[in-house]
C-alpha cells in the first residue's frame, strides 16, 4: 500500500539519523545533528530502504539476493544524492577520496559492503516488525499521519536548501573580504617593506594590531598604515557580524551544516571554510 511506504520513508529516515548521530557520537564525543535537514531526518535512509522494499520484494528470504541487492541500491543512491549536492552548491559534502576504491569519491566499496550487511539486518531483524505495527494503523489514520508528514518533510526540505544556498552566498563574501584584506596587506608591504602580513595576522584582530604598531614609527606609513586600518576594520567588522551569525544558530543554520559535515569541501573556497571551521572550534 502506498501509504505504509510513505510511512516507512519516514521511519527509516528517522532511524538512518539516530545511527548517524550516534556513530558521531562514538567517534567526536559529541552530539550533531548530523544530515542536511534541520529535522531528525537522513532521507537517503528512507529512500534506501523503500527502495529495497520494492525491488528486492521478489527474494524477501534470499540472504545473497537481500545482500548485493542492497549493496548496489544503497550505493547507487549514495552516489546520487552525493553527485546532485556537489552539482547544486559545488561542495562535496561527504568524501570517500581517500578509502580504497571510491567512485569520484562519493562512494567506496568498504561502506558499500556495510551497507549490504546492514541490508540483511534490516530485512531479516528491524522490518518485520515495524512491518506488522505501521500494518495495524486504520487507513484514515495512516493519510493523515503521511499528510501531515510530508507537508513537515517539504517545509523542512526548502528551509534547509535555502540555508545551503544562503552559506555558499556567504562564503563567497568572506572570500572577498579575505582578499580585500590581502590586498591591504600587500600594498602596505609596497609602501613600507618588510614582511607582509600573515594568515593568522590578518583574521587575528590582536596579531594584527602588533603588526600595525610595528609599524607606525616608520616615516611614509602614516597614511598607508590609516587606510589599511579603515579597511580593515570595515571588513573585519563584517566578518565578525558573518561569523556571529553563524554562532547564533549552531542548531538550524549555516554554522549547524559545518558541524554536520566534518569533512565538507567546497571548491571554491577552501581555504575560507578551514577558517570558519576553526572559528567555530573556538
């Protein structure tokens, strides 16, 4: 019936995101929520374990066939939702580059034989029962709780893209920010010499300043020293009012997706999401 898989959809992707928080977890000592949407939802579980459902139907209790059949659905649909995210906001949000054969990095063979494994238990020890509870709800019941659901799932499914889209809008900012400060730096070391500034002297406010009073005795520095000043503090002030942003919402915003995908790339800003990363570490 299509209203009990709508339901195990749901199921499965609530289930998928308690073993991803709890293996986070285990392995940060912390609790994330882990998964793109605000909610207490991975949908790539759900849409995996549906999937299952319905292609592997004909071979319910062939161990081998529950086992490659889910190995390669799983997988397949990992690598989708991978590809679909890495083509709409140009990062990869997971990254399985460095495991032993990996397909573009957003599959390997380790996961996909875990995968498989977690297919027969799925198949042989959680689904049954829930099978027999989601059959016990009255249909009326069950089309109110899937409505109800969905309308949920899609409200949540566009907060959360438009946050994606809304970090990517910022990180280009920051980028821009932390090449109108290199500028500065580089036109300050034209006008007085020495040693440009430093990574950590530009986004450090108190570093910084002990390299600007280095060299404020220096004859011809004066108004070089003033306007990297000003623009420095212009953009350091927006920088500060971006990063506090980030720090008020660590649950359901931008800052929440850092934290959610530790080894998150994005292409074009590499280097400013590594300082974000340790700006909210801080």
């Amino acid at each position: 019936m299509t209203y009990q898989y709508i339901l195990y959809f749901f199921i499965y992707a609530v289930l998928g995101w308690v073993a991803e928080v709890a293996f986070a977890a285990v392995k940060e000592h912390r609790l994330v929520n882990r998964g793109f949407l605000n909610g207490p939802l991975c949908p790539i579980y759900g849409f995996g374990m549906v999937a299952m459902l319905l292609l592997l139907a004909p071979w319910p209790d062939s161990l081998p066939a529950v086992f490659l059949g889910g190995m390669v659905i799983t997988t397949a649909i990992e690598w989708l939702a991978g590809w679909i995210l890495y083509k709409l906001f140009r990062a990869r949000w997971w990254d399985y580059s460095s495991m032993p054969f990996n397909l573009g990095g957003f599959v390997c063979l380790p996961f996909s034989l875990l995968w498989g494994l977690a297919s027969v238990v799925m198949f042989r020890l959680v689904h049954p029962p829930i099978a027999r509870l989601v059959g016990m709800i009255p249909l009326l019941v069950l089309q109110v709780l899937d409505g109800v659901l969905l309308v949920l799932f899609l409200v949540d499914v566009a907060g959360s893209v438009a946050v994606a889209v809304g970090f990517a809008r910022r990180l280009r900012q920051l980028e821009e920010l932390r090449a109108a400060m290199r500028r500065a730096s580089d036109r300050l070391t034209q006008v007085v010499g020495g040693k440009a500034l430093t990574a950590d002297e530009l986004w450090d406010e108190g570093r910084l300043q002990l390299a600007l009073a280095r060299l404020e005795g220096r004859e011809n520095a004066a108004e070089a020293l003033a306007q990297l000043k000003t623009r420095r503090a212009e953009a350091a002030a927006r920088y500060r009012e971006a990063a506090a942003r980030l720090q008020r919402h660590p649950l359901f915003g931008a800052g929440r997706l850092v934290r959610a995908f530790p080894n998150l790339r994005s292409l074009d800003h590499t280097e400013v999401l590594a300082l974000l990363r340790r700006h909210l570490k801080k």
